[in-house]
C-alpha cells in the first residue's frame, strides 16, 4: 500500500490549530519552560493571535536551578505583543532530587534557603509572599500544581479554557500516547491534538492542545530559522559542546532523565553550575557518576585521578554540602575506627593502606581506604562493613537527623540495611 502524506506541512498545520483554538475559546494561556518547544509555539501564538486581534495569557514556572540563558529567553518571551497577563511562578514547589538518596526531593525557591539560592528571585514574580492562589501549600508537586492552576485559571475566567502545551510526540512514548490514544481521553470537538484535563475523577472545562505535536526536532530549527524566531541561546552552546540536536533536552537539572547529562552543566555555564553545586545534596556525585550506576547503589567506578583515601574525603563533602549532620556521624565512626587499628595494631593514619587484599576487606579483617569508602557510598548508616554494631547513640543520632531532614529517609532511598528499610516503611505508612 502506498504511504498517505498530509496536504500541508506541519507549520501549516500547528497555525491552522491555533487559529481553531484562537476562534472557539475566549481564554487561552500557554505553558512554557524557555525551552525550543514551547518558545516556537508561543511565538506562533503570537503571530496568530496578532492576525486574530486576540491577547493570551502565559505559565511559566521558574525552577530556580535553571540556565542564565533559559532566564534571559523568558525576558524576551515576556515581551511578545500579543500577552495579556504573564504568570512567572517562583513559589517553593516539590521538584525531583534523582542525584542523592540522601535528598529525593528538594524544594525550590524555599525562604529558609534563600541562602543557596541559585539566583535572586525575579521581581515581577508570583512567590510565597504575593501568592493569589489559596490552595497552594509549601512542597506541592510540580504535576499538582499544573492541574491546580488550570482549574483556578477556569473558575477565574467562568468558562472553557485551553492551555497550549509545546509537547512532540517523536519525543518520548509517553508523549505519543498522551496524543494518539483518543478512546482513553475527552478531546474537544474530536480534535485528536487536544485533551480534557482531569483532576483525580473529575472533568474541568479546560482543555490542554499541542499545536506542534507531530513537529520534528529539525522542524523546530527550521521555523526558527524561517520566521526569524527568538531562541535559547544555551541551544547553541550545547551544540558547541557536542550535543545533537536530537539529544537537547532543557529541564531541571536533578531529575531522573536530566542527571544523565548533568555533567554538561558546568561545561555550558560554569558560573551557574558553581551555585547549582551547593543548592542540592549530591549534585556533584551526580556529575562525577552520572555515566555509571553509583546512584543506584550498586557497584560504581572510582575516578581513576582519586585514590581510595582522596575519594573517601570527596563523599563525605558531597555529603556534608547540604547534610553536614550525616558527614559528621561518618566523621566520628570513622575516626574511632582509625583509633582502633592504631591502638591494636600500631596502624596510624599515614600509614592505612589504600587497597588490601578484596578477600580480607570484605571479611572485615584489615583496614584500607577502599573499604571506608565503599561503607560510605553505601549509605551505611551504622557503618556496620567496618565491624561497627548499632548502638542507642546511633539510634538517637538518625532519629534526631529524620526529625531534622524530613526527606533523609524515604520511599525513594536505596539501601540494604533492614533496619533502615523498617523505617523507610513506617514513615510511608
């Protein structure tokens, strides 16, 4: 059977399904992150709204940890003709920690780390202190807050709504299926490129569409380049640095798909980076052992310009960037472990050997460096591979650090150790 092809090109189209949305709902705002995506769609919004002699809104949710040129291109979308109301969110929302089983999940924009901020908070933001949205609360998900703000956003306005959404399906098949699966979905008027958002069981009169969900990466580099459109300029450095266009991805730098390439941070934009490694526990184990399995808790790959005792110290300050409870309990257990072998067998600390036989290391019959570093990776709270036993100190010691960091333990920690499963599972209880 000979291949069907669409009589207009994609351009075509995504402006034929603006001009729908455009002629049937009175109010529309868009989604976007700064990214290529959602720039080329809100952009062609623009020109068509601009024809139509409409106005639309924008969400734009600022995850603080972001890319100096992401913030620069956002303040060149903000000035579009066509925008009514620009809602830049900087409240402290829950965002995934893929790069530490120490933090799982950390919170942006958070006052009591205003610290560590990555940057200053914008001051045409909607934050913590000028919140007009009454069923926020402090460490919502992301996800939530999405669904949350399209429901208030509908109630605000009394009628149906649409939401752009700059997603492609040649993306990911998550993307596909949020698209394709019409049988599973509520669209509207059968357009197959638009989706009825749900919150839990129910319904609202909003609508989310993807104008530009059958676009190609190179069709996104072409309409920029054919209607001369405004771009994230770290598209460009990332090019530069190697990476294809079909491999860009812009999108908070700890979550689980982004800590893949988040060595490439510091590369692109060293001056953020520096602060990115001190925002969030295990930022810079993630960059060291992003290419190797260390972050799941199995065997992992030493650098191999580290000795054992060089990549002992470089995890406890991992450690102790955001948790420097947990580097001092390592400190101290490790330090009365040196003092023993010093006592009974004359060992000082110059002299620990980097390496021992692996039979001895693992029955637990001679010191090394490698053997105090591979306890610590493996989040061995009570140190017990090096002969340590669980005590009532160290019992007081966790539960005073699980009341203190709220997400020290959680359903997300990877660890074999029974009795810290056994917390694990009475906290999520």
């Amino acid at each position: 059977m000979a291949k069907k092809y669409l009589e207009k090109n994609v351009l075509d189209a995504s402006l034929e399904r603006l001009e729908i949305i455009f002629k049937n709902f009175n109010n529309i705002y868009f989604s976007v992150s700064g990214g290529k995506d959602s720039s080329v769609m809100v952009q062609l919004a623009n020109i068509v709204a601009k024809k139509m002699n409409r106005k639309f809104d924008v969400l734009f949710i600022d995850l603080e940890a972001q890319y100096r040129n992401t913030i620069e291109h956002v303040e060149e979308l903000k000035r579009l003709s066509q925008i009514r109301d620009f809602y830049h969110i900087t409240l402290p929302i829950a965002l995934r920690n893929a790069v530490s089983v120490l933090q799982p999940k950390w919170i942006c924009w958070e006052e009591e780390s205003s610290y560590l901020w990555v940057r200053d908070m914008p001051k045409d933001s909607i934050n913590i202190n000028n919140c007009p949205f009454q069923w926020f609360k402090k460490g919502e998900e992301f996800e939530e807050f999405i669904v949350q703000f399209a429901n208030w956003y509908q109630k605000k306005y009394k009628g149906k709504v649409a939401c752009g959404v700059g997603i492609r399906t040649d993306e990911s098949l998550n993307r596909f299926r949020t698209i394709a699966f019409q049988n599973k979905k509520i669209t509207y008027e059968d357009y197959n490129w638009t989706t009825k958002v749900k919150i839990s069981e129910r319904h609202i009169d909003a609508y989310n569409f993807y104008p530009i969900y059958d676009w190609t990466a190179e069709d996104i580099w072409g309409a920029v380049s054919q209607l001369n459109l405004k771009f994230n300029n770290i598209y460009e450095l990332m090019y530069k640095n190697g990476v294809s266009i079909y491999e860009q991805r812009l999108c908070q730098p700890y979550g689980d798909d982004q800590r893949n390439g988040l060595d490439q941070f510091k590369a692109l934009e060293y001056d953020t980076w520096s602060r990115v490694l001190n925002r969030v526990n295990g930022v810079n184990f993630g960059n060291i052992y992003c290419k190797t399995t260390a972050l799941g808790n199995i065997k992992s790959c030493k650098p191999d310009f580290m000795s054992w005792q060089e990549y002992t110290v470089f995890l406890l300050e991992s450690i102790g960037i955001y948790n420097e409870d947990l580097m001092m309990h390592y400190y101290r257990k490790i330090k009365k472990f040196m003092i023993w072998y010093s006592c009974k067998y004359g060992i000082e600390i110059k002299d620990i050997p980097d390496i021992a036989d692996c039979k001895l290391e693992s029955q637990k019959k001679v010191i090394s460096w490698r053997r105090i570093a591979r306890a610590i990776e493996k989040n061995d709270f009570y140190l017990r591979r090096l002969s340590f036993a669980q005590t009532k100190n160290d019992d007081l010691e966790l539960m005073e650090m699980i009341h203190k960091w709220d997400n020290l333990l959680n359903k997300t920690t990877l660890t074999d150790d029974k009795i810290l499963q056994r917390i694990i599972e009475e906290k999520c209880v």
